[in-house]
C-alpha cells in the first residue's frame, strides 16, 4: 500500500513538474517570440522600403525578395494571434499547455527569416577607388603618413587641410582616400568625396553625397527635406569619413544633413582659407610645405621626360624648376608642355620669359600665374589658346560635356565647320587631348573634362589682356557684381542661381550667352532684339516654358540648347536658317513647330527623352538636308503610324536622308526596319531599340555600342532580321522567343551580346559543325535569366574561330547552368580577361578546367556571388596565372581556393565574406599567410534595423 502512495505521488510529482516546466518553458519562448517577431517586422519596413526604391529607380527587385515579405508577412498573421493569446494568458484565461508546442514552432519560423540573407542589390562600397598621379618625393610620403596618424585619432573630428592654390591639396587626399580603399577598406563604413567649388551651393553637395550613398532624390524636394533624408541614411552608419574638397567658405553642414556633432562622423577638409578653418571649427589645421628641392626636379623630370638631361638643357631646366619655388601644380604643367623637346634656343627663351614675365602677374600668386601662363604661350595656335580661354566660360571644377563643347568652338566660328560632323568632333577632340596634355584642362568622367580653379583664374587674367580681341566675360556665383561691357563678345551667367535675366548693353556684338543651370522663368518680349549677332544660345535646365516673339530676330543662331527645360511649345523656327546645333532633350514639347523641315543647315538634332512628343508633321525630318546626327532615344513618338489626314512623319522618311550618319532611335515595331538595309550599312554609328513599351526598359548596358540594337519582345522566326543583324555590333535580346543556331551564325560582325529573360536557350552554342566559325569578333557576352541554359558551349567543338576574342562574360541567375566556362568553352576564350558569376543556383564550378591543362593566359578579374551549392571555381592551380583580383560574396560551400603560391605573382586583391574567408581550407600556414596580406573583407551588412542595402 506504501509502495502504491510513493509511485502515485512521484507520478503526480512527473505530472505537475512537466507543466510547471512547460509552463515555464512557454513563457520563456513566447518572450523570445516576441523580440524575434520585433526584429523581423523592423527588417520587413527596411526591406520595403528598398524595394519602393529600388522599383522609383526603375529596377526590378529579385524574386527572392518578394517570397519573403510575402512568408514575413504571413509569419506576422500568424504570430499575432499567438500573442494575443499569450496576453490573456496574463489574466488566467484560457490554457498554455495546448499552445506551447505551436509557439516554438512559429518561433523557429520567424528565426529563420530573420538569418536569412535577403539582399536587394549590391551593397554600397565603403571606399572608392579615385584617378590620381602618385606622390612624388619624401615630404609628400611624409604628409600623407601624418595626416593618416591625424585621421586615425579618435579625439579628432574635423581636419583641414590648408594650403594656396596649386600645391597639392586635392592629390594628397585623393591618395590618401586609395590608401584607404586599399590599406584600410573596414576603417569606416563609408568614405565620402565631395567636390565643393568657389560658389557655394549646398544642393549640389546634398546631390553628390545622395548619389554616393545611393539615395533617390525626388523632383520636388526641399534643401531641407533632402537634409533630413541625408541624415537618416547617414545615421545608419557606424563610421562616416566625409572628404569636401575645395571649400572657400563656411559650409552649415546640418543644412545638409551631415551629423557632424555624431562620434561616429569625422570631417576631413580642404581649403585655401584659413579663415574657413576657423569658421567651421576644425580640431586640426594641416598646411603642407612646398616641394623641397631635389623632389622638385624629380616630379619635373618625370613630367618633361629625359630630354631634360641633354646638354644645353639641364642647366636651364635647373633654373626654371628653382624659380618655380616647389609648387607642384606648376612644375607638372611646365614639365608637361617642354615634354620631348629637344631645341636648347627653346628652352633658354623659355627660362627669360619666365623670368622677365609679364607685370600682368605681379603681385597675384605670382610664383603659380607666371608658371603657368608660360604652358598657355606655349599652345601652338591662336586656336588652341581661344578653346582654352573659353572653358572658362563654365565654372570652376564645372563637369564640361566634351561634344556639346565641341559643339560650341564650331558655333562660335572658333573652329571651320568645313567637315563632317564626326569628321569635326575627331579632329577637336584632338585639341581637347592636347589641353589635356598641357595640363591645361583635366579628364574627369568618360566624355567629360574640368578646368581646375588655377588655371580658370590663369584665364581670367588673360582674357582681361585680351579682352578687345577675344572679348570673353564671365560671371559664376551669387550675386551678380560684373556685367559684361560694349566689347564682351562671349558672356556665361552659368550656375548664378539669377531668376531675373541681366539687362544687355544696346547695340551689343554677343555671339555667345550661356545662361544654363539658373532658376530662370520667364525671358522678356524684347530681350533678343539687341541680340542679333548671336550664334551661341544656351538655355539648358532653366524653367522657361516658352520663347519670346524676339527669338525670331535670330538669324545668325548656330546653336540652340534647350535641354532639361520646362518648355512646352515651340515658336516658327523658320528664319533660324543658319541654325547647325539644336538640343531639346528632356523637353515636354509635344509637336515640332511648323516650318521646322526648312532648317536646310541643321547637322546634330537631339529630341531624346521627350515623353510627350507626339507630332511630327510630314517632312519635318526629311527636309533637314544636312542632318549628320538624330537622337530620338526614349522618346516616345511613334514612328510607326498609319498615314492619315494627321500626316505624321514616318520611319521611311530617314531612309532618304542622304547625309544621316548617327541615328539613336525608338520603335515599336521591327517591321519598319526590313526596308533599312541601305540605312544601316551607311551609318557609321546606330542605337536602335525596338520595344512594345513606350520608353526603354532596364537592362544592361553594352560598352562597345557603335552600332546596337536592343530588341524586347520580337518574335525572331516572324521576322527577316539577317541584314539588320549582320550590320549590329552590339545586339540585346530581352525577352525574345525563337533563338535558333541559324541566328546566331549570322553575328560574324557582333562585338557585344546581351541575352536575358528567355526560357527556350539551352545553348548558346551546339556542337554542329558550323559551330566553329561563330562570334569570331565578339568581345563582351551577358546571359541573364536564362531559365533553361544548360551550357554555354555544347559538346567539344574543333578548334577554329568561335569565341577566339571574347574577353568578359558575366552570367546572372541561369538555374539550370552547372559549370560556367566547360572545358569545351576553355579550349576558345584564350583571351577572356573577366569572369563574373551571380545567382546560379545549381552552378558546381566556374572553370572546368580538364586533364589537358588549358589555361586562360590573360584572366585578371574572377567575381563570384550568391551560389551556395559552388563547391570548386576551378580543379588547376595553374589556369589563371595572370589573375589580379578575386570577389566571392554570400557563399556557404566553398571551402578551398584554387590558389598556389607560385602561380600568383600578378595577385592584387582577395574579396569576400569575412566568416566565408575564415572557413577556407589550406594546404599548409605559409600559404595562409601569404594571402592573407591579399584578402580585403567585404563590407557585409547584417543588423536591419541598424544599417540599410540601397541600389
């Protein structure tokens, strides 16, 4: 009977301790269920909010984004009740006992979405690469290591570097800011570069550091409002170096957004001023010292060239670099304008006028002005000098687009407009290279230069000597304080933030007005009347929304620039008769004027991106008998409409034109093209996209475009393509159906290949024997979403022509491709330079590299992304002897790096995930060691509700 009490009670004891411990138990889980369920709704807002942005920038987010807000969300509904539950638990209603076990469920659920790795797009680098010359000499090196010791303090906030002109400001920290991407790439999250300018303009900042961190800025938006977006991204960020070049004045970084009382903000700052050092407050003041004297004639030596060494020339030389006083601005553009020349007569008169210089620079920063006024002597045209002086019609720093400067010089009458417009634009992009060479003017992005402020001032001076000859007149910055006189003959109000446009002196000889970038909204009635000499006219991103009747006074007009302008209709232009240029890009006219086909000397015509153009009457573009050069990209007129009583120009229209060499073109069909041929053999450049939509979709970009067409959504067999593929170089194909080895052998011409979005692929290349012979020429191959593609090379093919010269490939989500570059594929593209894998789920291996040993002689950058079941990106050590940069991101089966010692003397830079990085495998700890010096973490961002992926 006591045996019987005892085993009741321990069964009562088991009873009530398993629901005491589940009881426990549940509400140990159902708070770690509700901070999991906080976590992932604040991921959840961050994710959505990436995607609104990421579609506001017209791209589509991956599929994999939207499967899991859509589980986030269910996962929500689900939780809810749950909690609710949970509450009035709370108040002894209801039983935990049944709800524990659905709890943990849910819980593991939510667990799991909150580790998984969704990402939007390619997260932001932390540090960018900037162009700049190396340091040359001691006391440069010396510079760049203090200031990095300077930076690195934590106490230190804000830095100036403060020095005059043409010392070396912007290169120190353009080094330094490599020496980080290199070095140093986790110092901070972000390195900011900002190019300020003499006049300040807080928007122009806000634009730069929203473009840098990828913020999408909205028409509308307020200095203030943008300020606020700015600071909200910025405060995501753990470390925040910004970099603001060129300051002249104070700059009130809370109107634009910068959080520089946060710790985690440091400011680093360059500047002439001391006064703007004192202003803004900096912690530490850095002036570099000119050049001492031995590192002066090396950087001269270097920029002039051996010829320097000759006998007769040292000497003079010598002086020359000695009289420069250490200013390495200076020394670098003497250098470069005595570069390789020999005449010892010439560099002896070259050091008298540099010695006896003009009294135009005494007194003004002459050690830098009579320097340099030598280099623009040396220019050998009165030509060159006068391009020259009129870049300094635009800003300081101000980003000059090289074609539309070019546009201005034959306008202008500077340069004879005796040839062709390619013809011309070859021949004044060799003056453009020149200026360059001289150091007169710098290369900044692809298709554009800058004048540095030195040199602008240098041009200013000079024009003032000149003024009665050249009679240029300048005027950036607010307010207005000069106008231009009776002999200003070239006059720029560019970026003067004026609303109101200055009153002209009567009687005026102006061939040039640049007007552009002004919040300008009205231009008076007979504000052109005394206007009439004008050739150049420049009202580009104004808000004008009309032209006065005074516009028709001018009939001397070469160049007309509207773009970016809020006009809507158009006067006559038909006594603009003259007229070579016309850019109305990015307007709302919805009809050309009438009277527009009688622009008989009419070359270059830009109507891109005009959404609302919907009329173009009949002869309006054949009777332009001159035209060269037609831009109609996203446009959306539609050239294919059925003649009626509205009598709308045709596609057949340009096929007349005798003197079209440049067309840029949207159409909504293919058809219009079948009667072409003619066009397209004789264009010497074309970018046609034909596309059921009105303006162009995303999608890559080809860089080699001289002749390309984009086709979305053409049924390939329906059509007779083979003229028009056999003149492309450059052929997208998005969306298309009816992809057949019979197309592709066709392309003998093609350079580029964009193959995205088709189910039917599954190889681009089949093992028939004509396959030998195909894409001899091409060069750069993408395959995107490629739902079947199973190879890219079929079977073994002979050796022959077949991919010989292809030198990037870069493949994005093709699910059923296993390997990327087969052994059949290896045995072609000796000459592939760039790999690039992303998204390919079932992909094993990069390069199958076989029992043969191929190699890829010549492959330098290797970038792989997102493919968890990757177990090897090649068997052989030795197939990429050249390599230079390896990127492998979001990775959890690659183990072991085809890498040796031996093979990697070209080996730059390992990139990746620092937790992917630390579980690879080595052969033995010296190897580890050895390119553990070459391995750079990749900035991976896993806190959502502390930092933000933007696209």
């Amino acid at each position: 009977m006591d045996g019987l009490v005892v085993e009741g009670a321990k069964t009562i004891f088991k009873f009530v301790y398993s629901k005491i411990k589940t009881l426990s138990k549940y509400e140990e889980k159902i708070n770690e269920l509700r901070e999991e369920i906080a976590n992932l709704r604040n991921k959840k807002m961050v994710i959505e909010e990436d995607v609104t942005l990421a579609k506001m920038e017209g791209k589509v987010p991956k599929p994999q984004v939207s499967e899991w807000l859509m589980k986030a969300s269910r996962a929500e509904d689900d939780v809810r009740p749950l909690l609710k539950m949970a509450d009035e638990y709370a108040d002894g209603r209801g039983s935990k006992i049944m709800q524990c076990w659905t709890v943990e469920k849910k819980l593991e659920l939510v667990k799991e979405l909150n580790s998984s790795h969704c990402e939007i797009s390619s997260p932001i680098k932390s540090v960018m690469e900037m162009a700049v010359p190396p340091l040359v000499g001691q006391r440069a090196a010396s510079d760049m290591k203090q200031l990095l010791e300077i930076l690195n303090r934590d106490e230190i906030r804000t830095i100036a570097v403060w020095v005059k002109g043409g010392i070396g400001k912007t290169t120190l920290v353009k080094n330094l800011s490599n020496e980080l991407c290199f070095s140093s790439p986790n110092s901070y999250d972000i390195v900011i570069w900002v190019q300020v300018s003499r006049s300040l303009d807080l928007s122009a900042i806000q634009s730069q550091i929203a473009k840098r961190i990828h913020l999408k800025l909205e028409a509308g938006d307020t200095t203030h409002r943008i300020a606020c977006r700015i600071l909200e991204r910025l405060k995501l960020r753990r470390k925040i170096l910004l970099i603001l070049d060129d300051v002249w004045e104070k700059i009130d970084l809370d109107a634009v957004g910068i959080p520089s009382r946060d710790p985690c903000c440091k400011i680093l700052l360059t500047t002439r001023s001391r006064d703007v050092c004192r202003q803004m407050a900096v912690d530490v003041f850095f002036q570099l010292k000119l050049m001492i004297e031995e590192d002066a004639w090396n950087l001269f030596v270097h920029s002039a060239g051996p010829v320097v060494n000759l006998d007769g020339i040292k000497s003079p030389a010598r002086k020359i670099v000695a009289g420069i006083n250490g200013l390495p601005l200076a020394i670098k553009t003497l250098g470069n304008s005595l570069r390789e020349r020999p005449h010892i007569e010439l560099w002896q008169n070259m050091y008298l006028r540099y010695r006896y210089s003009s009294p135009l620079f005494k007194n003004i920063e002459k050690e830098i002005f009579g320097t340099l006024a030598t280099s623009y002597h040396s220019l050998p045209s009165k030509i060159l000098k006068q391009c020259f002086l009129f870049c300094f019609l635009y800003p300081a720093s101000f980003l000059i687009d090289v074609r539309e400067l070019i546009q201005c010089w034959v306008s202008d009458g500077i340069i004879i407009e005796n040839k062709t417009v390619e013809e011309t634009f070859d021949y004044d992009i060799a003056l453009v290279e020149r200026l360059k060479d001289s150091c007169l003017l710098d290369q900044d992005s692809e298709g554009t230069v800058k004048m540095h402020d030195i040199f602008r001032d240098l041009a200013i001076l000079l024009s003032k000597s000149q003024e009665l000859v050249y009679g240029f007149h300048t005027q950036s910055g607010f307010p207005l304080y000069q106008m231009p006189n009776e002999s200003s003959r070239r006059v720029s109000f560019v970026c003067c933030r004026i609303k109101k446009l200055p009153v002209l002196p009567v009687g005026s000889q102006l061939s040039v007005l640049l007007l552009q970038d002004n919040p300008i909204q009205k231009i008076p009635n007979e504000f052109f009347h005394n206007l009439k000499s004008l050739r150049v006219l420049d009202f580009s991103k104004t808000r004008i929304t009309s032209l006065p009747p005074s516009f028709l006074c001018l009939s001397e007009l070469r160049a007309l620039f509207l773009r970016d302008c809020l006009i809507e209709t158009l006067p006559s232009f038909k006594s603009l008769g003259k007229l070579l240029v016309l850019d109305l890009s990015r307007t709302r006219i919805k009809a050309l004027p009438n009277g527009f086909g009688k622009l008989h000397c009419l070359r270059e015509l830009n109507l891109s991106c005009t959404p609302f153009l919907n009329k173009i009457v009949t002869g309006s573009i054949s009777g332009l008998s001159s035209l060269e050069t037609l831009d109609m990209s996203r446009s959306s007129y539609n050239w294919n409409p059925k003649t009626g009583a509205n009598q709308k120009a045709t596609f057949d229209e340009l096929l007349s034109m005798e003197h079209l060499s440049a067309l840029q073109i949207r159409l909504d069909s293919v058809k219009c093209l079948k009667s072409a041929s003619f066009l397209l053999k004789k264009l010497t450049r074309f970018d046609i996209h034909v596309s059921p939509w009105s303006h162009d979709s995303n999608h890559h970009v080809a860089k080699h475009n001289d002749k390309r067409l984009v086709l979305m959504g053409v049924d390939l067999p329906q059509e007779d393509l083979q003229d028009l593929l056999h003149n492309t170089s450059s052929l997208d194909l998005l969306t298309c159906v009816g992809m057949t080895q019979r197309h592709w052998l066709s392309l003998s011409s093609l350079i580029s290949l964009t193959i995205s979005n088709s189910n039917e692929v599954t190889h681009l290349i089949s093992k028939e024997r004509s396959s030998r012979e195909m894409f001899p020429n091409l060069q750069h191959l993408v395959l995107d979403h490629l739902q079947s593609l199973e190879a890219i090379v079929e079977g073994i093919i002979p050796r022959g022509k077949c991919l010989i010269n292809l030198t990037t490939i870069k493949v994005l989500e093709c699910p059923m491709l296993k390997v990327a570059v087969s052994y059949a594929m290896l045995r072609h593209v000796k000459k592939l330079e760039d790999i690039r894998v992303s998204s390919c789920e079932n992909l094993s291996c990069v390069i199958e590299s076989g029992k043969h040993e191929e190699i890829l002689p010549n492959l330098r950058v290797l970038e792989i992304s997102n493919m968890v079941n990757l177990r090897s990106i090649c068997d052989d050590t030795s197939v990429f002897p050249v390599l230079q940069q390896i990127k492998v991101l979001h990775f959890s089966g690659l183990k072991k790096l085809p890498l040796s010692i031996s093979n990697s003397c070209s080996l730059k830079k390992i990139e990746g995930d620092i937790k992917w990085w630390n579980s690879l495998r080595w052969d033995n700890d010296e190897s580890k060691n050895f390119f553990q010096q070459h391995f750079q973490a990749y900035p991976r961002e896993k806190n959502y509700s502390r930092k933000r992926k933007y696209k």
